[in-house]
C-alpha cells in the first residue's frame, strides 16, 4: 500500500480578533441566595461549584439586549462602524422566539445594513461555532469583517429547586469582531466535534411558551447529567490541548493564556492543571459569573484584555463544550493593532 500523507493541519489563515466585547445584567445573585433557595450551605456551593455570585437578567432583558450591548462594545473596540460588518452571527440557544432569529434583531439594533444575520445554536459551544462559520465566510461575497455575538439568559430556564444546574449558571453576552490581519497572527487552528449519542447530557425545553401541563411538570426546565458532562470534560480537555499543541509545534508553556468554558469553575481548574497550565495562564470568570453558556468564551477573551493579561502577540488556546454533546477549540495570536491595520 502506498504511504499516506500526514492531514493537513485546520489552519484558517489570516483571519483574527480585532475587538472584543462583553456585557453582563445589573442583578447580583450572591450564592447564599441561592444557598437559601436550594436549602443547602453556602460552602456546598462555593467549595464544590466554586461559584460565589452569578448575573441573573432582569425580566424585560431579552438575550438579544444583552447581545447589543456586547456587539456595541466589539465595534468600539476594534474601531469599526456596524454598517462595516459584512455578516452578524449570533450564538445563542435562549431566543426570544425561533422566528425571526435573534440577529436579525441584533442587525437592526446596530445598524449593520450591509451584513447577513443568523443564529447558531450549538448551546454553550455556539460560540466557536459561529466563529468557524464566519472565517469561513470572510473573503467570499465581498466579506472583509464579521461580529460574533455569544449570548443567553439561562436563569429563565433554571429549575430553582435543582441543585444540579441552579448554582452554575448565569447571564451574559460576549462579542468579538474578526477581520483581516498579518500572515501568523490571528486565529491559526480551530477543530469541532458532536457526538450526538450523548444529546441527553443537557436538554432543555423550548423558551418560546410552554404548554400549561409542561409547566405542571416542570419538563420545560433546563436538566444536566452533570456527572456525565464532568466526565466528558474530564477526558477532553486535556485531549484538546495535546492535539492543539501538537499540531501546531508548541508546548503547554507557549500557551499564554487558557480561556476555557466556565461550565463550573472547580471543574475548569481541575481540568486545566491536569493538561499542564499554570493558574496563571488560565483566565477564570466563572467564579463571579457562573456558567454565562455561549458568552462564556467571549466574555472570558474580553475580560483577560480589559485586565491588561491578554495583549498583543501573546497566543491564547480557547476550548468550549456545550450540549448536543459538542466540543472543541481554537488557538490564536493576538494580533498587533500597528501591523493589522497596514493588513487591512
């Protein structure tokens, strides 16, 4: 038999962040609240989840409101008007209704006249997914810039008497804005997978009215397997970050920065110890958070530059898991604002 040729490597040339955003709801929900709900101490929260407080929406504040206020902030960033972006994709699996989609809402709200707007649900891995989707659509159909927009509001869907999923989750939008930059900046590998064998993980019932008896018996609450899914994180996470690194010639120490999906942040750090980071190359958000679902990520990037960790030049390995079960990462340079705009 002839020798095959090692595969290619998923390389997405030139394409990167050139501005983030993030916004979160005004309501602290500190976790002895929840503790007081659930009838359980505080430490079971904090020492077993590690969440101390989580943002909950206020009940006129929609996924798509908290989007617009994350795009805005992405566009401000990168120093781009909304009628600039070529295509508004928005992560989210908490809509105000399936039809329309909730970026044809968000276009509007921007003012992004020139782009193609849709949803992406893929649960709380929706986020890179539309980031594939938009590197993919750049360059193609007169395309130079796209918003990637993360955002739900999950506390709508929360069963205040389950312990499982009631004290990680809380509500967010993130937002990053991609475009062209140098050859070896940007994002230079991003690989996804589903296993939809494990779709029962995490299933959810439909937010746009559910029926009286679904109510009744409470099957419109979001329910988790949670051990399933901390198992499922336990054996990919470092898988994830082996396969990124060798990929691409690096070691766990060329990773300037882990943002990982804040599923619970105890499990994050176990995790990421076990693949060989420091605490300090892993940016954490889900402690004063909670689990923000397709937000996690983008809120994450936003965060680590506003601290001043992220800059540029600095390689950062994103790694997301979401139901379905889906999973999967990118890793990129941060690109330098000089060269990019000469790039542009």
């Amino acid at each position: 038999m002839p020798d095959r040729k090692p595969p290619v490597p998923n390389r997405i040339p030139d394409i990167g962040v050139l501005g983030t955003g993030s916004f979160v709801p005004a309501r602290r929900v500190g976790s002895q609240e929840v503790a007081d709900l659930l009838g359980v101490e505080h430490d079971w929260i904090t020492g077993r989840i590690g969440v101390l407080e989580r943002r909950f929406a206020a009940q006129d504040e929609t996924s798509t409101e908290l989007a617009v206020h994350a795009a805005r902030a992405a566009l401000d960033s990168a120093g781009l008007d909304a009628t600039e972006i070529g295509a508004v994709i928005l992560a989210t699996s908490t809509p105000e209704s399936p039809v329309p989609g909730s970026a044809s809402r968000l276009q509007a709200a921007l003012g992004a006249t020139d782009s193609v707007a849709f949803d992406v649900n893929a649960a709380c891995a929706g986020f890179l997914v539309g980031l594939d989707i938009a590197c993919g659509m750049l360059g193609r159909g007169g395309r130079s810039h796209a918003l990637v927009v993360g955002s739900d509001t999950y506390s709508r869907f929360l069963n205040p008497g389950d312990r499982r999923t009631y004290p990680l989750f809380g509500d967010g939008a993130g937002a990053v804005v991609l475009g062209p930059v140098p050859a070896g900046q940007g994002i230079i590998g991003l690989s996804l997978r589903t296993d939809g064998t494990l779709w029962d993980f995490a299933v959810g019932g439909a937010p746009t009215g559910p029926t009286s008896a679904e109510i009744e018996q409470g099957s419109h609450y979001l329910t988790m397997r949670g051990r399933d899914v901390a198992d499922l994180v336990r054996s990919q996470l470092p898988l994830l970050v082996a396969e990124a690194v060798k990929e691409h010639g690096m070691t766990i120490a060329d990773i300037d920065h882990l943002v990982c999906h804040q599923a619970n942040p105890r499990l994050v750090r176990e995790c990421a110890a076990a693949a060989g980071f420091t605490p300090e190359q892993v940016v954490m958000t889900g402690d004063t958070l909670g689990n923000t679902a397709s937000a996690s990520l983008p809120i994450g990037l936003d965060t680590g530059i506003l601290r001043g960790r992220v800059k540029p030049g600095d390689t950062v390995l994103m790694v997301t898991f979401g139901a379905g079960m889906t999973w999967g990462r990118a890793l990129m340079r941060m690109p330098d604002p000089v060269s990019t705009a000469k790039a542009a």
